[in-house]
C-alpha cells in the first residue's frame, strides 16, 4: 500500500518502538501503521522476535491444554466401560 492511499491529514510515518519484552528499539512501518488503523489495533508493544518467540511459547501451552483434555476424555471413556 503506497502513501497515496492514507486518509488526508494523516501523515504515518516510520516510528521507532521499545520492545516490552527485550528493551530493544525496532522501527514500526508506514504499512504495518496502516494495517493496525484498519483493523482498530493498538500499536505493538513487542519487536517481530519477540512476538514471534510469544507466539510459540502460547501455541506450545494451548497444545498442552489438548493433549490433558484428551487424556481425561480417554480416561472418562474407559470409566464408562466399567461401570
């Protein structure tokens, strides 16, 4: 999306953001302003690695919510067979 395409009187322009996570700088683009004010984002609190790293760390836990779930699931069958 190139700048033309902004609302008149708005002037997004490249910032740099500290990284809540890490403390680093990391620079906040024209296009990913433009993208969080389409969808009523907030602007970010974390750099990509650190987003990244987030992602997998609450991917991994979901997965292991799953996996308890399936067990109780399979032990709640086997129950119902005995009784």
């Amino acid at each position: 999306m190139d700048k033309s395409q902004a609302e008149p009187g708005i002037d997004f322009k490249d910032e740099s953001l500290i990284c809540c996570d890490c403390g680093e700088a990391f620079t906040w683009s024209y296009g990913e302003q433009l993208y969080y004010r389409d969808r009523s984002l907030s602007p970010p609190r974390r750099c990509p690695k650190c987003r990244e790293q987030r992602r997998k760390r609450t991917t991994h836990v979901q997965n292991q919510h799953t996996d308890i779930d399936d067990t109780f699931a399979r032990a709640r069958e086997e129950i119902k067979k005995w009784q």
